[in-house]
C-alpha cells in the first residue's frame, strides 16, 4: 500500500509562484483562494541573517486533526494516505479548518471545505502533482514513502529534513530538506 509524501528543497525553491499559479489553473480555484502558497520568513541572528522562501500546502498528515474533527466524515482517507474531502458530505461548518494547525483549508464558493490532494486525480493516472511538474528549479520531490526505491525516500535518508510544526503531532507527510 503506497503512502504519499513530498519534500521540499529550500535551497532550490526560488518562491517564483509557479507551483501556485499551476495548482489553481489545474484544480480550478477560487481568484481569491489557495491550495499552496509561498512563504518568507527571516530565519538566523543579526548579523547572520537569511530569508527562507519556501512553498507551503497541507500536510497530508497520517494523524490528521481535520479528519477525526469532521462532524459528517467528509474530511477522510484516502488511497495513498491522501487526505481528500467529499464536497457531498461536507456542510461548510469549518471544523476541519479549525482543527488543522497549518491553516491549509479554505471554504470555496460552492460553500464546502476545499485543500491540496497533491492532485489526486493525477497520481491516480500515474502523474506528478501539478505543483511538481511545473516547478522550475525542481525544489519538490513527490512519490512514495513506503517504496525505499523512490527518490523521494532516497533523498529523504540522505539529506536533513524537517516538518512543520513537529510538535503538532500530526506525522505529516510534507517535509523540507534543510
């Protein structure tokens, strides 16, 4: 059984907005929302002093809060792992939103929750996420974490990583190479 990942190379992330641009055509979001999102923070001490630029979207936890937080089961796992929403079950009342400490969901136009599947639909035709594909400097690696082939687990036991918020808990599956 495949469990889906991604990393991130914040050396190579450029914070071009390709991957945001690419998610919204290929997903048809909302103007005024997103699935992904580019990030800046300053990170050091004075005078040693950096910006990390790195791209951000949901977690794709394997403890995730969204899910057992959900009221009518929409918010639910997937093959893979993925974390998806049934936009049938879903009833817009936020809790998953709530419950998900990376702020990755948002209430869409048609009134229900609405995130990042690392494209789903893609994967299932044996594709990259659109995110992946369309990266200029190739600063994402998708693939499967239980295949001890797959770049993504090589590059993962060679180089540093990190998750978000570590102590939320969650064991996300988005990891950032340092």
């Amino acid at each position: 059984m495949p469990r889906y990942g991604m990393a991130i190379d914040k050396r190579t992330c450029m914070g071009c907005a390709a991957c945001v641009v690419s998610c919204k055509v290929e997903n048809r979001v909302d103007e005024a929302a997103f699935r992904c999102r580019i990030m800046q923070r300053s990170a050091g001490e004075f005078p040693n002093v950096r910006l990390e630029i790195y791209s951000e979207r949901c977690n794709q936890c394997s403890d995730a809060p969204c899910v057992w937080n959900c009221p009518t089961g929409a918010s639910h796992y997937a093959e893979g792992g993925l974390v998806l929403v049934d936009e049938s079950r879903c009833t817009g009342c936020k809790a998953c939103m709530a419950a998900c400490p990376y702020d990755a969901r948002f209430i869409n136009a048609e009134g229900y929750a609405e995130k990042c599947t690392f494209c789903a639909h893609r994967v299932r035709e044996g594709r990259e996420p659109s995110c992946v594909a369309t990266c200029p400097s190739r600063a994402m690696i998708f693939g499967d974490l239980m295949d001890a082939g797959s770049e993504l687990a090589r590059v993962l036991g060679v180089r540093g990583h990190r998750a978000l918020k570590p102590e939320a808990g969650t064991k996300p599956n988005l990891f950032y190479l340092e």
